[in-house]
C-alpha cells in the first residue's frame, strides 16, 4: 500500500500511539503531549495510515476498558488504575505508586498490541519505550523525547545529569525523536545512539488560516481592548504567571501606565488536580485584587482556535514568562501573526527567538525586565510591527502535515537523519 505524501511502501500502515499512562487524551486539556499525539493521529489517517491511541481509563473520562473515538481519534482504554491526568503529587509513596502504575499500563498496552499487526509504535516516556521494547522486540518503537526538564543550552548540568540515566532506555527503541538541536546534542553526548537520532520540531496548532472561520470580528465573544498584551498557556507556576502579574504591577502601580491590558488565554487549574495548584491560583487571584490591577487584568480560560487566532492578530505582543518551557508552540503561533515574543530563556524560547530581531530574551524571574520591554513595544510599536515581520519571516513549513511526513519517511525508511 503506497501511503501519500511520503513515496514509501509499508506492508501495512497502523501507527500506535501510546501515552505514558498519565497523558489525557482527548486533548481537551491542551497539553503538549496531548496535542502532538491528536494532531499526529489526523495527519496520519489523511495520510493513508490507521491511527490508533491506547491510553489509560480515567474516572473523570470513563472506568469502561476498551475501544471508543474521541475528538475523531480511536481510543483503546486500558484499565491500569484511575488515575488523574496531570497530578503533582510530591510523596515518594505517591511517586513510587504513579511509576507502578505506569509501568502496569505500559505492560497492558504491549500484551493488547501483540494481537495487532502495526508498522510502528510511538511513545513519549522513556521507561514506556523500554518496556515496551522488551515486550515487543519484533516491532519499531519510535520514541519521541518531549521532557520539559531542560532549562536552555545555558544551563545545561541538568540535562548531562538526566540523560546519563535515561540513555540505556531510550537506545532500546529503533528512532529516537526530539523537538530541537540542543534535545539531540544533550541526548548524543549523554550516551544515545547518534545513528538513532532525528530532529522534528512541533507543528502549530493555530494559524492565520483560522481567522477566516471567524471573519466578523464585531461579533466576537471576547470585547477586546485597542491595545493588550497576550499570555497563551496554561495559568500555572511553570509558566511563570505569577512572574507576568509582577510586571503588570510594575507597569500600572509603579510607571503609572493604565492604557494597557492583559489577557491570559488558556484553561485555569483544569490540567493539574492538586492542592498546590489551587493555592497557586488563589495566590494569584489575592495579587490581583490586593494590588488593584483587575481592570488591567483578564483571564478568558480556554478558548476557541478561531478566537485564539483573533487574540493573537490583534495583540501588540505574546509574552512567555516560563520557569521551563521544552519547545513553545505559542511562539511559532505568534511569529505567524506576525507577532514578537517577549519570553524568558528556557529552552524553546532560545531555540526560537533571535534576542532584538524577533523579539526579547530576558533572565527567569526577572518580572522588572519584562516589564521594561513591554513598555518599549508601546512606546514604540513600530518596532513591534517590523520585529513581527522578520519573525513570520522565518516561518514556513510548520504545519502538522508536514511534521506527520517525516515521522512517516523515517518509520518507512528505517533511517534517521543525524544532527552532529
């Protein structure tokens, strides 16, 4: 069977994507495992391919094993313990209890795909690639390394550190996967098969193609403001919000600047379900109304694609303020529009942004300096509009068709592309 898009022959082209047992899917919650393994699935079938997900039975989803689509996707649900998407749990006992449910799934998931004839399997966990290389030793593991523990290439003892222990799982698999060339240097020089090793960076899950599903911008849900500065993201500590609300103090209370807006698109305390997240938000919300910034400050939750689309083509700049950040899709989504980021620099803020060309690079934490260069689009937003330009400029061939080939041609070619 010829699969289109890539000109390569497979005896049968079934993709098996596997959580870690502690991903959601469908990808209601929007996080980066979620949507790579939901994007990846519709590309894959308009591709030629029969996509399949197995991931974990969840209380708050369905306690029946078994097969049922979601979000257009089929799902094979595996009863491997309830357990909640993302929970930050800190106990050892709780963590010791998380990996043995964890590795209980993964087990489960290799005894189901036995019984299936596939061409590949991927997976986005390390100890999952290496048990499930074990249980199925006939069968291309591809393991894609999503891991947002890597600060920036600046800061890089951690990942020396983590590699070193991980490299003896991930060179069980036949492809390795990163995100980007610093993923695949820290990998190679942590001890992973050079040969193994391929760079395919993210797709991007909202473009300016979308506005056109939403043409009357009167009629839009959301009353924006002539001039705002946009958050996309989860509202949690990793991506520094608290940080964010520190800078818009700075701007209002301090330089007496009260033309500017907020807007925070992304869910609030829907992903993590744990005590600390609460008190994070709370945290958040007590800084707001103790420093009287609510008419400066908007949280819209989640929204739409289309709506994001408007937000993002209307917006002066996106700022990412985030303790770690392993890619960033949003920033990709805002040098479509034409926008500059204002992010800090973890990792793919470094990889993306050109520090003054396509946008500012500012130290974690340094709510001061964030507020400094967002004063500087507004007082000059000439600058934002020509540092936009330069950075939709850069921007071609990210979309996730594009991404869904490559992971193709190499399944197909038993071949990777290495990066050193």
């Amino acid at each position: 069977m010829n699969m289109a898009g890539t000109g390569h022959r497979m005896r049968r082209p079934i993709i098996i994507q596997v959580s870690n047992g502690s991903v959601r899917i469908p990808s209601a919650n929007s996080g980066g495992v979620e949507l790579t393994i939901a994007n990846l699935c519709q590309e894959y079938r308009k591709l030629g391919c029969h996509p399949l997900v197995i991931d974990n039975c969840y209380v708050e989803l369905s306690d029946q094993e078994g097969l049922s689509p979601e979000d257009g996707i089929d799902v094979l649900r595996v009863r491997s313990g309830n357990q909640r998407s993302i929970s930050a749990g800190t106990s050892l006992v709780y963590k010791l209890l998380r990996l043995l449910g964890r590795s209980k799934f993964m087990i489960k998931s290799a005894i189901r795909i036995r019984t299936i004839r596939v061409d590949a399997v991927q997976v986005y966990d390390a100890l999952a690639a290496a048990l499930l290389s074990f249980f199925l030793p006939k069968t291309k593991i591809v393991y894609t390394h999503v891991s947002s523990y890597w600060p920036s290439p600046s800061n890089n003892r951690l990942p020396r550190i983590l590699t070193r222990i991980l490299s003896p799982l991930i060179n069980t698999c036949s492809i390795v996967v990163v995100q980007n060339r610093f993923a695949a240097s820290s990998l190679i020089a942590g001890g992973v098969d050079t040969a193994k090793v391929s760079v395919i960076t993210p797709g991007l899950n909202v473009t300016p193609s979308q506005l056109f599903k939403y043409p009357h911008i009167e009629n839009f849900r959301i009353n924006l403001p002539k001039l705002y500065v946009l958050f996309v993201g989860r509202i949690n500590h990793e991506k520094g919000v608290d940080v964010l609300l520190e800078s818009i103090n700075f701007i209002v209370n301090r330089k007496n600047r009260k033309n500017i807006m907020f807007l925070f698109a992304g869910p609030i305390g829907e992903f993590e379900k744990d005590g600390k997240t609460d008190s994070y938000l709370d945290a958040l919300t007590d800084f707001v109304k103790a420093n009287g910034l609510g008419h400066f400050v908007r949280f819209l939750g989640r929204v739409a694609s289309n709506e994001l689309a408007v937000l993002y083509d209307n917006c002066l700049c996106l700022v990412l303020p985030s303790r770690r950040e392993t890619f960033g899709h949003v920033i990709g989504e805002a040098f479509l529009f034409s926008k500059p980021v204002i992010a800090t620099r973890t990792l793919g803020a470094e990889m993306q942004i050109k520090d003054g060309e396509t946008g500012f690079l500012v130290g974690i934490g340094e709510a001061t300096t964030i507020a400094d260069r967002i004063l500087q689009f507004v007082d000059n937003p000439e600058l934002a509009v020509a540092m936009g330009r330069l950075a939709n400029a850069r921007m071609e061939g990210k979309g996730w068709d594009k991404v869904a080939s490559k992971y193709l041609d190499l399944i197909a070619n038993e071949k990777t592309r290495p990066v050193i």
